[in-house]
C-alpha cells in the first residue's frame, strides 16, 4: 500500500485502526533512523485525504507524567511500515517547527495512530473501553512475566566461535565470515543453543547504567532522543570483542565501550544456519535482545 521510498519532515501518513477506521500521523523530525511523529485528531471511517479535516490538528491528551494536556508527538525507530498509506506532505506551521518529544513509542508499525482510536473510545464509550484495557493489561502481564533463557551452548564453546571474528579484516562481513563458517558445522539444535546464548548476554547488558555508558548517543532522562537499536547494537559490539570485554562490561557499565557498533553480530545464527540447512533461521529466544527486554535493567524507567 505504501508506494514512498523515502521519509521526509511533513509527510503525512494514514494508519488502519481497530473497528475499520483510520487515522493519521506527521512526520515532524527525523534523526538518523528516528522519526518524530505526531499524531493527527483524525479518525473516521474513510481513507484521508491531504484537505480532511483532523490532520491538520494534534491529537491533543493528558501527559501520563503532569496531568496536563499536551499535544502528542512520539519518537519511532526503523522502517516505515508497507501498510501505511502516504497521502501527501504538508509543511511545518511555526508553532511545530522544533518540538520536542521524550516519548518513545518502539518500533515504527502500523498501529503509530492508535492513540487517536484510544481516545475516540475513551470518549464514545468508557466503560467498554476501561474493561478493554483491564484485559489487555492482564494479558500484557502475563506476556511479561520474568524471562528465562532456554538450553544455551557451553560459554567456552560460545567464546570459541567469538573468538574467530576476524579483526584484522576491515569489511564486517569479512570480520564474521569464518565464525559464521565454523557455526556452520554444528547441528541445527546447537545453532539454536549459540543464538540463545548471544541473545542472552546482550540481554544481560540491557540495562538503563548501561545505556548511560555508551558515548554520544547515551541514554539521559534530560535528553530528548535515544536510540534503542543503536543501544542494542553498541552491546553486540561489546559481545564481539570477547569474554573478558564483555564479563569487564557486564560488572562495570562505565567499562561499555564508547561510540561502537557491530550489529553483523545478530545475524552469525541466521547465516550459519543459512549454509548448513539452506533455509531460513525461525527461532525465538526465551530472553529477547531487544532494548528495554530487561525490565528489572530499566525499573527507574520504565
């Protein structure tokens, strides 16, 4: 549905809701992988177009943190999502030129306009809606519930395919190809166990000291834009340079290492795989790599 292959300030984009309805967001900045979005008061049953009336107004609600009524803008990382349907681009009036946001709604996906919907029901039918939100938090909690990393490989063997990454190359594919190659000859079941493994010390260093540690793009509750995939591929580098880096690191965030990535590291399991099985990786890990997966890492926070 969605025909853009860019994303620039003051595109406007239509996003399918719940009870066949649809709503709208801005895009009110960008930031390298980042984009501020700003959710439109549009919601109705047809498709927008670039002259409805609601897009050219934020959504307006209460702030979770004073009580007061804001306008509602939200940082998203990643793609823009294929459903979404682009209807035109309509500049920034004075009043939103230079807003900032300290919200962070996760990765961009369809649902970015859901607010929009939340508060149309909170308004159309509040009790419905409070007994609809009672049982998505008890499904949220349940989903919630303390990770627990499934069967991981032997950490000397882990360290071992680690250990082969090439650094004396400089082309990141070359750095990884022979830890990919000797992944390779393990059984299918003990590629699993490596990715459980990985996705369990990036787990590990999933937490808010940590993501003060970093360089540049730290984590700080005064700053407006933190990027979680940045985070979470500053720790793959942290993984990738070994054992004793990452044991030094996971002890003593202030040891995190400054201004690197190395996100080829997330993709050894799914290529090794790749070459033994000539098939597609498909696995989830019982404790998820994802920035913010720890929650017990991020208890001031979140």
């Amino acid at each position: 549905m969605n025909s853009k292959k860019s994303v620039q300030v003051g595109d406007i984009f239509v996003s399918p809701l719940p009870m066949n309805k649809y709503g709208a967001v801005k895009v009110m900045d960008i930031i390298d992988r980042s984009y501020l979005l700003g959710i439109t008061s549009y919601i109705d049953e047809q498709v927008p177009t670039i002259e409805s009336k609601g897009i050219y107004q934020i959504l307006i609600t209460e702030s979770i943190a004073d009580g007061l009524e804001k306008p509602l803008f939200e940082w998203v990382d990643g793609k823009l999502p294929k459903e979404l349907i682009f209807i035109g681009n309509m500049a920034l009036t004075a009043n939103e030129i230079g807003v900032e946001s300290n919200m962070f709604g996760g990765k961009w996906s369809k649902e970015c306009a859901i607010e929009v919907y939340y508060e149309w029901r909170r308004q159309t039918d509040p009790e419905g809606f409070a007994l609809e939100i009672q049982k998505e938090d008890e499904a949220f909690a349940l989903k919630n519930s303390v990770p627990k990393p499934k069967k991981m490989l032997d950490d000397q063997v882990f360290w071992g395919i680690i250990s082969l990454l090439d650094w004396s190359k400089e082309d990141e594919e070359a750095i990884v190809e022979a830890a990919i190659k000797e992944l390779s000859t393990f059984t299918a079941w003990k590629i699993r166990h490596f990715e459980e493994t990985l996705s369990y010390k990036l787990f590990l260093l999933d937490t808010e000291e940590h993501a003060r540690e970093i360089g540049e793009y730290r984590f700080s509750p005064q700053d407006q834009y933190f990027s979680p995939d940045l985070f979470l591929y500053a720790r793959c580098a942290v993984v990738a340079r070994g054992k004793e880096v990452f044991e030094d690191a996971l002890s003593n965030p202030l040891k995190m290492l400054k201004d690197t990535e190395f996100e080829i590291l997330l993709s050894l399991s799914s290529e090794a795989y790749n070459l033994k099985m000539g098939k597609e990786f498909e696995y989830e890990s019982g404790c998820s790599y994802e920035t913010f997966s720890n929650k017990e890492g991020w208890t001031n926070t979140l």
